[in-house]
C-alpha cells in the first residue's frame, strides 16, 4: 500500500486533456493498431475513445475500474525501469470518480462483448452484453458533474479542446505505426493513418503541426556513447515565428524539460547567434535506466541520471546539424 500511495499522490483528473492521455495511452498499451477519439464541447460534456486493442474479459471489466486493482508495479525497482505506458493502476478509477463513464470491450478471441457503467462513486454492480468488435470503448461524459467546485475551474470549450488537440498531438508524434482519428462535436479534426516511411513521417509532423514545417527543417540522427537523437529542426527563419512548435521525446514520451530546451536553445545560439523560438520535434532515445520518468505523476517530466552527458550530447548534434546548413 505505500507504494501505491507514492504513485497516486498528486494524481487527478484535472481537464479533458488528462482523460485523453491515460485512455490513449491504455489502447496503446493494449496492442491498438487504430485509435478514435471523440469529443463534445472541449471533451467536458463527451469524451471517448474507441480502440482494436485485445480488450478486456468479462470478469476483468469491473476490476479495471476499481483503484489499483491492477498496477503492474510491485517493488520500487519496477518503478526505475517502466516498460509500459501505464502503471499507476488507477486511471480508469480516477475517471469514473468524476463522469459518467462506460466502458465496453470484447476481447480477443471472444464473440461476446460486455460492458460496466459507473456514475461518480457508484459502480453498476452487473455486467452487461453489449455489441462491440476486439477492442475497448471508453465513454465519459459529464466530466466534474459531482465536482462542481472542480468544474469551476474549467477552461472555455475552445481552450480545453486546444489542450486535447495538443495531447493527442503528442501522443501521435510518438507513435506513427498507429492510425489516429479526431473528431470535435462531429468534425473530423485530424484524421492519420499508419506512417512506416520517413516520407509518411514527415507528412504526418506537417499535417499535425504546421504544413511549412518540413520545407523549413532539416532532418537530423546521431548516435554516440549510447544516445541516439532523431527528428526535425526549424530553420532560423521559420523557427523565428514559431515559438510553441517545441515536441521532444524521451524515450518515446513527450516531455518539457529545462536542461533540454536549454542546449538546444544554445546550439541555436552558438550557431545562428540568437536562440529564440527554436522549431523542433526531436526524439532522444536512451537506456532507460537512465532517466527516472515518475518525477511528476503526469509523467511530462525526466529527470537524467547523468544531465550534463545528455546536455552536451544534445548540443552537439544540434550544433552540428545547424552548423550544416548555416546560410
Ligand atoms: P493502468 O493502465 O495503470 O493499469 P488504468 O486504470 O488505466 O490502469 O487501467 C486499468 C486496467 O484496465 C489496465 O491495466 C488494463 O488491464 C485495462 N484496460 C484499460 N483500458 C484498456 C484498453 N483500452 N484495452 C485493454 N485493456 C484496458
Ligand atoms: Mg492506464
């Protein structure tokens, strides 16, 4: 029981934006090949997500939405090297304390398909047949209808749907070989499908981020002393003008970090003499022993066993890449 403590402080459903990133991630850690989100009015009045992951079983359905029920994590050592996505045990819990949520899964290799509803604190004792192919649907509606005070603080629609955009952004710059749709009160905002080739790639960063992007990036992969860095970085013209356009990975998560914006910012410097607003959407990729993801329970992020390495490593290859095409 400590350890589940030490994960969940701090955890909460604070906005739609958070609700997306724990579904998206549990039908990414269910094998999903095609991913759907739906919202309706910023994701407060609907949010679902709908997957052909492997689905959960009849009697698993109400244990997935009772607190730690399933945290995959038993000792403090798991903690330091999380394979998958999700570990807390809790997200599903967490949503239903505050919607109105069901859940509907048919498992891989079952004909049948069942489904639990919960309404805040409460949980439909039985399970009931429903009508779904392999995969999960995930429905919450109504978020904080038992929370006002937690309603409150809200954003406008607009605002709270921009930070789900933005989410589901991230999450499909972090896996290309999954199809992805958006759809806001019945419009289809972004629709992706799976991108094998660098080409694809870069269609699918463009389309998401910004279409002038690519014409004004250069391509850059570097690997040394166990670190590999790939991704896009903007020229200093359009970079200039661009200054939220910042997506960096670790280990394929999406993370803000100061001690990494801050050699990228200098290779700009050192290079192109100013550092302002630099564009990028970089993956770096390291054991993962050696970076502690669990410094925020939200997981946005890292903290480096050894930062000055990944610093210099980092302004290396930037520095390097611009120094390339410095005009
Ligand atoms: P966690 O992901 O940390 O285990 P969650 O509350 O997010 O906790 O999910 C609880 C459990 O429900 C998961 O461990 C998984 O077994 C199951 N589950 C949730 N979403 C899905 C999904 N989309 N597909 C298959 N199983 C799922
Ligand atoms: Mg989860």
């Amino acid at each position: 029981p400590r350890l589940a403590n030490q994960i969940a402080a701090g955890e909460v459903v604070e906005r739609p934006a958070n609700i997306i990133k724990e579904l998206v991630e549990n039908s990414l850690d269910a094998g999903a090949q095609h991913i759907d989100v739906d919202a309706e009015q910023g994701g407060i009045k609907l949010l679902r997500v709908r997957d052909d992951g492997h689905g959960i079983g009849k009697d698993d359905l109400p244990l997935s939405l009772s607190r730690h029920a399933t945290s995959k994590i038993t000792t403090l050592d798991d903690l330091e090297a999380v394979g998958t996505m999700g570990f807390r045990g809790e997200a599903l819990a967490s949503i239903s304390s505050v919607s109105r949520l069901t859940l509907t899964s048919r498992e891989k290799g079952s004909d049948e398909a069942w489904q639990v509803k919960a309404e805040g604190r409460d949980m439909q004792a039985e399970v009931s047949p429903a009508a779904h192919p392999t995969g999960t649907t995930v429905e919450a509606r109504d978020l904080f209808f038992n929370t006002p005070a937690r309603r409150k603080f809200l954003r406008t629609e607009k605002t709270e749907f921009s930070h789900l955009e933005d989410t589901l952004k991230k999450l499909a710059l972090s896996r290309y070989d999954v199809a992805f749709t958006l759809r806001h009160n019945n419009r289809v905002i972004h629709s992706l499908r799976p991108a094998a080739r660098t080409i694809d790639r870069e269609k699918r960063v463009a389309t998401l981020l910004n279409p002038q992007f690519m014409d004004n990036a250069v391509h850059i992969e570097t690997e040394g002393a166990g670190l590999t860095i790939e991704g896009w970085v903007g020229l200093p013209t359009f970079s200039r003008s661009q200054g939220d356009m910042q997506y960096f990975f670790v280990n394929g998560r999406a993370v803000r970090d100061k001690l990494v914006v801050h050699a990228i910012k200098q290779a700009y410097r050192d290079v192109l003499y100013h550092g302002r607003h630099p564009a990028f959407v970089l993956y770096l990729w390291l054991d993962p022993k050696l970076v502690d993801v669990n410094v925020h329970p939200t997981k946005h992020e890292v903290r480096f066993r050894d930062g000055r390495l990944v610093h210099d490593f980092i302004f290396r290859s930037l520095h390097r890449a611009l120094a390339d095409i410095r005009p």
